[in-house]
C-alpha cells in the first residue's frame, strides 16, 4: 500500500484577547438558481443576473460574460446607444461593468454602498457595513448556490465557473491583480461536493494526505489547490482597474422598481443581489448569513483547514490580508447585517479549543 504523504503545517496560534474584529454578510441565495434573463420595462431594458448565493466570486466572472452576450445578442449586437446602468458594486455588478467598459460602453454603477477600506465590522455600528463581495472568504469553490437543478442549468454553471477560474488563473500569471492567489486546502471532512461542484477539466491536484501540527498528532484529510480572491486587496485593485476604464460611481439607493425611469439610461443591469427581493418583488430571493471571527494576520499560514468538531460545528480557517479568519457559521432569513457577540464568541473559542492540543497547553486567558 501506498505510503501517503506527510505534511507538516504551522499552526495558528489563537488567543482570545488578539481577536481585532468579525465580519458578517448576507449571501444572496435564490430557489431555482441565478436569474439570468432580460425584460421590458417601459423604456428600460433590464438584464437580470442575481441569485448566487455563496457562489459569486467563484462563477461571478463567466456569468457576468453570459449576461452581456445575452444582452448584445437582443440588442443586434452592437446598439447604438451606448450608456449603460449597472446596479450593484459587487463581484457581479464589478465584474459586468468591467466586461461591458472594455467592450467600450459608458458605464455607470449605482449602489447603496461601495467597496471600503476594511471589510472588518463592529458589534455596534449603526452606519453602513462592508458589501458581502468583501466580507466574504474569497476562495474559488464554485458551489452554495443552487446549480444543478436541470441539466442545462448544470452545464451552464460549469461554464461559468470554468470562465471564471480560468480568468482568475491569467490573473495571476499575468501578475495583474496581487489580491488573487493559489492556496492549498486541506479538509477533514468529504470534499465530495467540491469535486462534484468543479468542472473535471480543471486540475484542483486532489490528494489523500497527513497533516500534522506538532510532529505528535497525525489527521488524515483531503487537500487540493485552488485560488484565493482577497476581497480587501482584490476588490480595490478592481475598483483601480474600472477607474482607469472610465466607469463611474453613484451612491443612489433604489426602493422600488418605479425609480428606474429615474435613470438617463435605457440600458440596465440588475446584479442587486438580495435586493432584487423588495426591488423586483422576487420572493425567490432570500439571505443567508454568514459570520467570522477575525485575529491578528500571520504571513506564515497561507493554507486553508476545515475540520468538523465534536460539538457539531465546523471550523474553517481562512488566512486573509486583514487578519487569520475562522468561521462557518450560516442562518437562513436573516435579514441582521450586524455581527453578533455571542454567535463570534462561539466561533472564537472553537478555534481556541482545537488549535490549543497543538500549541497551549495553559489557557490563554
């Protein structure tokens, strides 16, 4: 039998009191999946693509490319009115203005809210939060989302999600954006799911490996290579990029579907998100939240662990820019952007518990 591989990893040092913020957003969930279709509105063409849940920074690239050919296709490929509105700052919305500015539109953003210096949330803050694209973990997993429905919605997800881990990996051997990276996985549990989620054209370097903290302690688990998109240094870089493409940024908040004859432009694309529920009157739409607990940066983890514990949680461990991030924790309906004490106290000491076997014998606090 083959010998399998032993991999020795640094462990993560967690104390208590060296916890320097949580992150919270509500992902946009959709039963039936991404809508992904135009409509007439008065004089509005209106192309919808929203409904991506978890999913957006994994298939949010080749979606978006889908939704503007959809568009050029109705349009007689090249309207002469060429002003376009993107509603909504992000991945989608990003991403859509991206493709349509380099197909030389004028492009316009309106959003509630922008792309801002920390994606790290306070328990009592009162004002605008960071936009979910920038809460978010950032790695390529093209799944929670609903994609295997039919099998043309299949086929469509594993184009969109090759699109966009293909445009990620150009990225990156082009050296064009320092916030995409390739990481290493190793997880504990089944990645069944993500390997029935990933197009089997792309080689993620499945293995069956040890991993061993300390050199005492030997755990059997999965590992595969995918790439990390690092909202607090990804999303300015492309902010950067859609500056240079001339597209512009207005904060303006939408109630209800009336107000966009308000817009100069006939053209529009609603990559809203959860907002398309109350704006669109989609009760299709619903969030799901997901909270983290974030702890001082350490440049030497750069791996991704998932372990299931015994208490019926499961840790995730994500080394982010802004700091060594655990989390994992979703609630359905909940519409609460706000981080909450007591669900990060949780998150918190389920990392303290397990990674103090390997590193702290004495308690932290």
């Amino acid at each position: 039998m083959k010998q399998k591989k032993v991999i020795k990893l640094t462990p993560p040092t967690v104390k208590l009191e060296e916890r320097i913020g949580q992150k919270a957003g509500l992902r946009p969930y959709r039963k039936g999946g991404v809508r992904l279709e135009t409509e007439m509105y008065g004089d509005k063409k209106i192309v919808h693509n929203y409904g991506h849940g978890g999913g957006g920074v994994s298939v949010g690239f080749g979606y978006s490319l889908e939704a503007v050919e959809i568009f050029e296709r109705e349009t007689m490929v090249y309207p002469t009115n060429r002003n376009i509105a993107v509603l909504g700052s992000g991945y989608i919305g990003l991403y859509t203005a991206y493709i349509l500015s380099r197909r030389g539109y004028t492009v316009t953003i309106y959003s509630d809210n922008f792309v801002s210096s920390s994606s790290l949330s306070q328990f009592d803050q009162t004002d605008s939060f960071p936009i979910t694209s920038q809460v978010a973990g950032g790695i390529w997993i093209p799944s929670f989302y609903e994609y295997n429905n039919t099998p043309k919605i299949k086929l469509l997800h594993e184009k969109c999600a090759r699109i966009t881990y293909n445009f990620y990996k150009d990225c990156i051997e082009n050296k064009k954006f320092k916030g995409l990276s390739y990481r290493t996985v190793y997880s504990v549990p089944s990645i069944q799911d993500v390997q029935s989620c990933t197009p089997k054209d792309i080689d993620m370097k499945y293995q069956n490996v040890l991993i061993t903290f300390d050199e005492k302690h030997f755990i059997e688990c999965y590992s595969y290579q995918t790439i990390l998109a690092d909202g607090d240094i990804f999303l300015p870089e492309l902010i950067s990029e859609l500056d240079r493409l001339k597209v512009n940024f207005v904060k303006k908040h939408f109630d209800q579907k009336e107000d966009l004859f308000q817009l100069a432009e006939s053209y529009v694309f609603n990559c809203t998100g959860l907002q398309s529920k109350f704006l669109f009157s989609d009760n299709n739409v619903f969030p799901v939240k997901g909270q983290l607990a974030v702890f001082k940066p350490n440049k030497d983890i750069e791996y991704f662990f998932i372990e299931d514990l015994p208490n019926g949680d499961r840790l995730v461990l994500f080394p982010l820019s802004v700091g060594l991030t655990y989390g994992h924790v979703a609630s359905s309906d909940d519409y609460d952007n706000k981080p909450t004490k007591q669900v990060i106290d949780k998150i918190s000491q389920n990392a303290y518990n397990y990674f103090k076997q390997f590193t702290q014998p004495n308690p932290s606090l």
